[in-house]
C-alpha cells in the first residue's frame, strides 16, 4: 500500500476527533490525484469524510495531482505547497487559494507519536 494511502487513512481517524475543527478551517472539498489513484476529502461539513478511488459526489473545489512521494512530503512538511508548485511536482485546477488552507488540514494525517 502507498504511504500517501496509509496517510489518508490517518487523516480519517483524525477526522473523528477534529473532523469540526478541519472543516471550519478549509470549508472545502479537495480531490488528490496521487500516482493514478483519487482520494476525494470532503470538509464542507459535519466532521468531514474522506473517500477512497471516489471522484463524483461532492464535486471538489480544488484538485491537486502529484506523485506519492511529494504527497508524503507535503503532508510531513518537509515540501512547501508553493514550492511543490512552483517546481512543477505539484499541479493544482480549481481554488487554489483554498489549496493554501491544505498544510494545517494534512499536518492532521501525520502519525501521532505515542510515549
């Protein structure tokens, strides 16, 4: 399995505990386009949902293309959105503004490290 999927899934689990929190802060729907596969992140309301290899409902506001590694990157914060962009490692259609909202979003999937 990619670790851009095992990240989603952590972001999942997130969205249990701080799914209203992440929608009050993205307002949105954003659909990844991770090496071949889609993951559509809806944050329009509720606590939010994530859907796996999914692109009809809810029509996404943003759409982000880029190869697993870079989503790995981006979500680790080792990779800025911008200069993921501007590199032309990532490739946004939609809001992009919205786009920007993404890094606190994902900072959500990274594995909580446990003592």
């Amino acid at each position: 399995m990619a670790a851009s999927t095992e990240l989603l899934k952590g972001l999942e689990k997130a969205l249990e505990s701080q799914g209203e929190k992440l929608v009050k802060m993205f307002k949105g729907v954003a659909l990844f386009k991770i090496d071949g596969k889609t993951f559509l992140l809806d944050l329009k309301n509720g606590k939010g949902k994530i859907h796996f290899d999914r692109t009809d409902d809810p029509k996404p506001d943003v759409t982000l293309t880029m190869s697993d590694d870079v989503f790995v990157k981006l979500a680790s914060g080792k990779l800025q959105p911008q200069m993921a962009f501007i590199q032309g490692k990532l490739k946004i259609s939609g809001n992009i503004a919205l786009s920007m909202k993404l890094t606190p979003v994902l900072k959500a999937a990274q594995p909580k490290a446990s003592l």
